[in-house]
C-alpha cells in the first residue's frame, strides 16, 4: 500500500487556549495531505479540476483523538487509500507525534468522484478508468 | 430536547478555489455552536476550566455532506445533545441553508469530561453530578 | 459616511494560547466585513467577478492593537470607506468591544481595481464609473 | 543580521474562491515565522510565557501584497529582526516564490514587550537585559 507521510510542526496559531491543538486544525492538514498524496501519484487535483471537471467531493470526514498535540511538537501525517470502489475512495490519516510514534489522531476522508463541469449542479460518476487503476495500484502497492 | 439554534452567513474566507465552503470551516462552527449550547444551559465551558479544572475534551468528531455551501448564503446550525453517559456526552449539529431548510451537513461530537487540572496530563472523570442534572435536562427536554 | 456594522461574538476557536484573540481571525473578520459593506452599497463582490470579471485585490492591509479579545465577549466592527481614487479604494475598520465601546482593533485595507477575465494574469484597472460613483456616494454619505 | 528561512507548500485550503492566497493565511505563516525565529536564537517562546510570564505582544501588523500565491506552489519566508528599542521589536517577513524568488508579500509585526503574569492584565515593560542581549545580536549578526 502506497503511504505519503508529511512531518510538520505544531505552530502558536494551531492551538487553543488550554494549549493543545485546537481540532478543525487536523482536518485542515488532513485535507492537505490528501493533496499531497494524490501528487506522489502524479495526479494533480488541481489540474484534475481545471482539465477533466473532476473531484473527489466530500461523502464523510472523522477523527478520533487519542492525545493532545502540543505547543512546538513535531507530527508525521501519514496518509493511505484504504478503500476504493466504482465512485468513492477512502482516504485514511494517522497522526503521531514524531518523536515517539504515539497515535494522537487518526483521521478518515471518504471522497466520491464528482462531474464539476457545471460549478452548480456537481454530479456524481464514476471514477474513470485511468485514474481507477492508478488507484487501485496505490492501494495494493506492496 | 433543548436546541440551539444559530443563523450565520457564508463568507468570501469560507470558500474554497471551487467556491464551496472548506470542509474544515464546518468544524470550526460546530465547535462553536457547542459552546453556545452549553452557554444556553447557563454553563460557560471557560468557566468550568478556571473555576473547577473541567473540560469536555474530544473523543470523536465527523460530518456527513448532504450539499455544499455556496458565497452568501445563510445557513443554520441546530446543536443538540443526543447522547449522555457517565462519562461522556455526543453533541450532534445539523447545519442547513436557511432559505429553504435542506440539510446541507450532519456532524457530531463525542466529548468527556477530563479534570484538567494538571494542563500536562488530562485525566476522564465522570460528569459532576450537578453537570449531568443539567445536561440530563436538557436532552430530555420536552 | 456610509458605515457598515457587524455585532460577533469571540469564540473559543479564536483564542490563541494565552486566552486572547489569534490575530489572523481579525483579518478574516475585517475581510468579511469588506464583503457586507459591498453588499450595503447592492454590490455583490461574487456577482462582480463572475458578471465583470472584476475585484478589489489586495494591495495592502494592516491592524493596529489596543486591547487583546477573550472570550466569549461581544465585538462591534464597523467599516466604512475612508479613501477612493481612481484605481484604489482604502476600508478602515475599527474593532471594539461591544459592552463599553473600547477600541481594540483599528484595521485597513487598501484595495486596486483588478481585471481578472484572464485567471492566470491579474491587471490593474480604473474603476468603472459605475461603481466610482456608488462608492463616491458612501464615502460623503451624510 | 541573522535570518530565518522557512519553506512551505500552498495548499488547496489556503485558496480563496479565485484560486489565489486568503489573505489571513499570511499572517498564520508570519506569525509562525516570529516563533521560528525566536527558536533560532533558542528562544522558546511558550517557555517565556511559563517561566517567565513574558510575551512580545502585538503593537501592529502589515502586508503588502506584490503577486498572488497560487495553488501547489512553493513559497520561502525569510524572518528577521529590523528594529529593536527598549521596549518593542520589529520583525519583517519577506515572503517570495521559491522557484524564481519573485517578491510576493511583505510583512511585518511590530511587538512589546509585555508581562503577562496576571493573565487578565497585561502591562508593557522594558525588554529584560538578557533577551535584548539576544535579540541586538541577532540584529546585527554579520
């Protein structure tokens, strides 16, 4: 299984007033993780949108919390295709804390392809052939 | 049940490059509207750290997207509490375009009560009694 | 003076660490406020890039800091235009708490009329007489 | 005059609904920036708050804006330390584009000094002699 894993830093601006990450943070890395993953498939979503009309819209996200993240800590997102199927993908995200590879989070992102060429009326379709075996390759990658 | 109900519009910052709202927005709004709920049970989460060292700490968050949100629109956010334990409560807040009331997400949070009188090391604890009267009240609510 | 006012309410998503208010949320807040303070003058900054292939883009913004927001108070932001030439137009917005009308955030942004019908090339623009002249009107607006 | 340097990635939740920066996100980067710096000169920020009940609270903030960020781009931010009196710092943030150092934004956040040690009472007071110590060599570091 193909994994994308991005180390980043907890920043001042990332926490809340108790001093621990405040949570609408995770999913942004999360999203920006998928991304990220999506490029070491050589597929760029922005240039998905711009030439074919596609996304991978939004079914369903979540986290669970396991631990805190902190003030200056450093944290490895690791990011997986768990699950794929005719429309949908699932993304996974587990969060730790860098240091000693203790779970804080672990996030999921269940995305459906949609037709965007008209801005106001997305569609569901199926995801097309090129991209599903790029997919499927990633998610059963050794 | 007691609801809480808050009226709040769309803005340019909220969009996304394709228009819609940046799912992690959403979160940012329900962590909101859950204070606000607590705020209409005369119980201020700040107040509970700095007087009795409590918080309602994370086990679990999602949301379901049903549509998207667009630039200007007014949507509505119902925050009510679903499920109370010993321990824990789950919030659930249904966010819908208020002009015709189509529910655009579901999201939810699973919180428990942690003594977080050491900031370092948050401990669960069971929901004071004087809390759970008042949230037990307020779930069952007619 | 056309003056446009928004009544908000400091959130526990908008704290920093130390309780007080993360600065960057008072630039989303006075962007957002820019947006309303069109929208009071019947321009809808939506409508006016997808119509007129039209922005206000950034030339420069910046905040001045009185008092630091805790939360759960009330603030007032009011916004009105302060200088217009023919390409730019300057918004002040000044931040106060809502109880006692203490100043906390004295904010600007200077904006340039822009073109973007080319997405990829942003060009500076006079600023259609049209809209000069409604926005003339909320600058000596009695 | 010692600088530090961070480079970073432009993510699709940092985009605005024309596919170019929200401008806040500049300022969560610049801020992240001081507190990178500081570390640089191995000063702990959230350490000074702790131990010493000091922080450098904010003053004013600003940006100049020469050329939009776009999608999947790399951007560096250079900090340094441009003024510095008894009391406050200036520090600059020049944020460009990392593939042809073109200028995108100017930044710039000036500070005081303050004691923070009754947290509903800030008072401004002289940089203690060992941090200005610091800080006038960072200043003039070759």
């Amino acid at each position: 299984m193909k994994k994308s894993t991005v180390k980043r830093q907890i920043m001042w601006g990332d926490l809340d007033s108790l001093g621990i990450v405040f949570y609408p943070r995770y999913y942004e890395w999360i999203d920006a993780n998928g991304h990220i993953f999506f490029e070491s498939l050589n597929l760029n979503l922005g240039s998905l949108v711009k030439e074919r009309g596609l996304i991978f819209g939004l079914v369903e996200t979540g986290c669970r919390y396991h631990m805190p993240g902190r003030y200056n800590e450093w944290i490895e997102i690791v990011t997986y295709l768990d699950d794929l199927s005719d429309k949908t993908i699932l993304l996974r995200h587990d969060i730790s804390r860098f240091s000693d590879k203790t779970l804080m989070v672990e996030g999921f992102e269940k995305r459906i392809c949609l037709d965007v060429s008209d801005p106001l009326k997305f569609k569901a379709i199926e995801i097309p052939k090129d991209l599903h075996v790029i997919l499927s390759k990633a998610r059963s990658h050794p």
